[in-house]
C-alpha cells in the first residue's frame, strides 16, 4: 500500500528537522509586500527559491506573501531579510513576527483522512 501510494503521489517521504533537539528554535514569519501587485507571483517564487525560506503563500490581506523560515540565532534572520529578501525586485516591504517558544509542533503539515 505504501508503495501504491508514493507511486501515485498521494505522499511522499521527507526528512523533517526535530525542532527539539535546536538549541534556540526561532520561526520566521516574513509577511512580504510587492511593489505592485504584478510582482507578487515574481516575487514569491524567487522566495520559493531560496534554500532557507521552507513555505512561501501568496495572500489576501494585509500583505501579499507569506514565507517562513527556521533558524537557530536572530541574526540569521537579520542577515536574510538585509542581504537576500531586500533585494529581490518587486520586495516594498517585509514585517516579520518571530516564534520563540514552540508550544506545540506537529511534524504533518495535515493529516490525511
């Protein structure tokens, strides 16, 4: 069955990092504005590119991505936002939210039912 299932793509098997065994977790809530509303599909996937950002949307709200990223030290997120994001064209604007103290962390993103 599992077999079957990787074939057809209904899953598939991923090395996930155990955020317990981090020594300082810090999860990156980057909320991204686009200049102009043509570059937010430009923009996200140029996020959607980097190494370091693990989940990027595009939203309807108050801004027009979402990307998110796990990191060990404050300044990793400093130094991506300043020498990475900030550069990509069509980037007006990026607020961030940090998580510092995991409550919970499923490691399925959803269950499948």
């Amino acid at each position: 069955r599992l077999r079957r299932l990787i074939q057809t793509k209904t899953i598939r098997v991923s090395a996930v990092t155990n955020v317990a065994r981090l020594k300082n977790p810090i999860l990156a809530y980057l909320f991204i504005e686009a200049d102009e509303a043509f570059h937010i599909d430009a923009v996200a996937q140029a996020l959607a590119d980097l190494p370091q950002i693990s989940f990027v949307a595009t939203l309807l709200g108050r801004s027009d991505i979402l990307a998110m990223t796990l990191v060990e030290e404050g300044d990793q997120v400093t130094e991506l936002l300043h020498q990475t994001i900030d550069r990509i064209p069509g980037v007006h604007r990026v607020r961030y939210s940090l998580g510092q103290h995991f409550i919970k962390h499923d490691f399925r993103w959803c269950v499948l039912t």
